[in-house]
C-alpha cells in the first residue's frame, strides 16, 4: 500500500516539473517572437492604394521616363494653323476614283405614261357605258351584235380617243422595246422617234380599214366586212387597256426585266389578234361560203404584213 503511494507521488512531482520546464520554453519563445515582429513592422513600407498613380510623388526613375516621352511628342498632332494654311495653299493633284454613270430614263416617258393614264381617266367618266359596251363586246357575241347596230361607233368621241391611246400605247411599248435593243434611232431620236412609232401605228391600222371599207364596196360584202371591222375596233380597243400596266412596269422596272416584259407583251398581241381572227372567221364563215384560201391570203396581206413594215420601220 505505501508502495503505490510512494509511485504515485514520484510519477506527479515529474509531471509538475515536465510542465514547469515546457511554460518556460513556450513563454520564451512567444517573446522572441514578439520581439521579431516589433522590429520587422519598423522596417516595413506600408503602400497607398487610395491615391491616383498621377497625384503621387514620383521618384527619380518616374521622372526621367515622363520627361523623356514628352520630349518625344504627345502621341497624336498638335494643331497648327501654318500647316494648314500651307496644306491649302499647295497645289497638289488629288486623283479621284471614275465609277461607271447609273442609267436614268427619260422624263418625258414619264410624262407620255401620265398622259395615258389621264386619258384612260377621261374616258372612264365620260364615255363610261361605251367603254364597258367594248370591254364586253370583245368576250361577248350578244354584245358584239348589239353594238354592230349602232352606227355612231366611228364618229363619236369615244372611238377617236380610244384610237389615239390605242397608238401611243404601242407605240410606246415599240419603244420601249427598240430602247432595250439598244438601236440607234431610239438612243438618238428619243421622243420624236417616239412620235412617229406611234403615227406610224395609227396611220397603218386607219389604212387597213380604209382599205377594207374599200373591198366591201367593190365586192358588196359591206355587212360582213362591218363585223369584221368592228371585231377589229375591239381587239385595238381592248389591246391598248391591256397595254397600259405592261408600259408602266416596263418604263419603271430595272433593266434586267424588260427583256421578261417584252416576251410578255409581244404574247398578248399574238393572243388577241389570234383570238380576234378566230372570231371573225367564225362569224363570217358561218354566214358566207367561200373558198378558205381568200381567208388565208387576206390574214397573209392584211394582218401580217403591217406588223412586219412597223416592225422594218423601227429597225428590228
């Protein structure tokens, strides 16, 4: 019993002594480290992140670098107003780059299409029942017939206009078209060739039904030769209402699609007159007998033919 004792006591005297001796190391070192970091901090720079770089004091190195940039320049030119003075006065040739001219149209087409319009507008308030009498009358045999029963056709004010917008509407296109080709006397005659395209159409349809009237009378075939003409007013007629939106596209479109307006027209003409023909040869073979062969050879002298002496006339 006392002998555990003793071990007991001997065992705590050597802890309290371990831990004696460890205080003293540990508190020791704890001031030197104070110490060490006292005197480091007296050494240390503290560095101003708040001030602008440009508000701090510069030192030697700084100094010389500014004044060395700035002996070199600003970085950009000072204005001087000798230099310019100078740079105005100099007689320098400035070379200017040569583009190619945008392809402009004539006003006066302009002017020829407005005027169409307005015509067709007069004709529309004033002449308005004999305007639709003709629209019909193309798509409509009792129409056809009920106007072949009034006389005034040719003498009213009515057929004098739609033969004059008849004209100029073709004549317009041929133009148009003869411009496209690129032939001298469309690049060269402008409006006055304009003009005669357009006398010339009026003069050679009023010929042919001169002519015609002319036939009737020697060969007293006047009734069948008065339908005919009258198909003939019809297929004018209702061509040059048809023609109007096809020159308006065609004088304001890009150069690239006129070719595409010119296939389309020549197709309406072809069209009507085939259509007209047909029509006619109907009507008048079944009422009259008479060998096909006069049909073929008047169509061969009446109906191609001009179109092909306009055509040569233009300079196709």
């Amino acid at each position: 019993m006392l002998k555990n004792f003793l071990l007991i006591l001997f065992a705590f005297g050597i802890s309290i002594g371990a831990h004696a001796q460890f205080m003293n190391v540990d508190t020791a070192q704890t001031m030197r480290l104070t110490d060490s970091l006292q005197l480091d901090s007296s050494t240390v720079v503290k560095i101003d992140t708040l001030t602008p770089q440009i508000l701090k004091i510069r030192d030697s190195l700084t100094q010389a670098y500014w004044l060395d940039s700035l002996s070199k320049g600003y970085g950009f030119g000072v204005f001087s107003l000798n230099d310019m003075l100078s740079l105005a006065n100099s007689k320098e040739n400035i070379v200017y780059q040569q583009g190619d001219a945008l392809p402009k149209g004539n006003i006066w087409i302009l002017a020829i299409i407005a005027f169409l319009l307005v015509l067709f507008a007069v004709l529309k308030n004033a002449f308005g029942k004999q305007l639709s009498a003709v629209v019909q009358s193309f798509y409509s045999n009792r129409a056809l017939s009920n106007l072949n029963k009034e006389d005034n056709l040719v003498t009213s004010w009515s057929f004098l206009l739609l033969f004059i917008q008849f004209g100029f509407t073709i004549g317009m296109f041929f133009y148009l078209a003869a411009q496209h080709q690129g032939l001298p006397k469309a690049t060269q005659g402008g409006f006055s060739f304009f003009i005669s395209i357009s006398v010339g159409v009026i003069s050679l349809y009023l010929l042919k039904i001169v002519f015609l009237r002319v036939i009737g009378f020697v060969f007293d075939l006047q009734k069948p030769l008065h339908q005919y003409i009258s198909i003939l007013y019809l297929s004018y007629f209702n061509a040059s209402l048809l023609f109007i939106p096809i020159i308006i596209a065609f004088a304001l479109s890009a150069k690239k699609y006129e070719l595409a307006y010119i296939v389309l027209g020549i197709s309406a003409l072809v069209l009507i007159f085939v259509f007209q023909f047909l029509r006619a040869g109907v009507n008048i073979l079944s009422q009259y007998r008479f060998p096909k062969l006069y049909l073929i050879l008047y169509f061969c002298t009446l109906e191609i033919c001009p179109i092909l002496i306009l055509i040569k006339a233009i300079g196709f």
